[in-house]
C-alpha cells in the first residue's frame, strides 16, 4: 500500500474569497404577520369586565338560606377537623 502525502482528504474545504458574500434583500416573506391581530383585540375588548348573568346567580345563592347545602357545610368542617389534627401531631 502506497500513501501520497500531498494527498488531502479535509471534507471541508477552504472558502472563496474571491468574491465577497452578497446578502438576499429581505422579502416580505422574511416577517411574521399578524393579520387577526386587529379583530382578537376588537373581540377581547367587547368581552364585558363583569358578567351580569353570573353576578345575578351569585346574588341569588347568597341570598339563598340553603346555601350552601348542609351536607357541603359537614364536609367542608370535616376535612378542616382532619387537617387541624394533622398538624396537632
């Protein structure tokens, strides 16, 4: 076997420099576009700060003598009663 030393096997080779690097102009391509950007911030500004419909409900539950239902009051107190002696120990 024969081995040429002049030989080079450098997978990259060297840059030419000949000619210096010329830049593709941008394109409008080249930018993002937001083209639903207007009607979300139309629709997020029609949207009510306050609900009526759930202030109205929530007046009601309030106002309510059964509210809440017993049986969440016990279970409410329950897991209290469990966490308060939890930490007791």
């Amino acid at each position: 076997m024969q081995v040429d030393p002049k030989l080079t096997t450098s997978a990259i080779g060297r840059p030419d420099t000949s000619q210096p690097l010329i830049r593709k102009a941008k394109t409008d391509s080249d930018y993002a576009t937001f083209s639903r950007t207007e009607a979300l911030h139309k629709a997020y500004s029609d949207v009510p700060d306050v609900r009526a419909e759930a202030v109205s409900k929530a007046k009601e539950l309030v106002s309510s003598s059964t509210y809440p239902p017993p049986e969440t009051i016990k279970r409410i107190s329950n897991l209290l009663a469990m966490q308060l002696s939890a930490t007791e120990d």
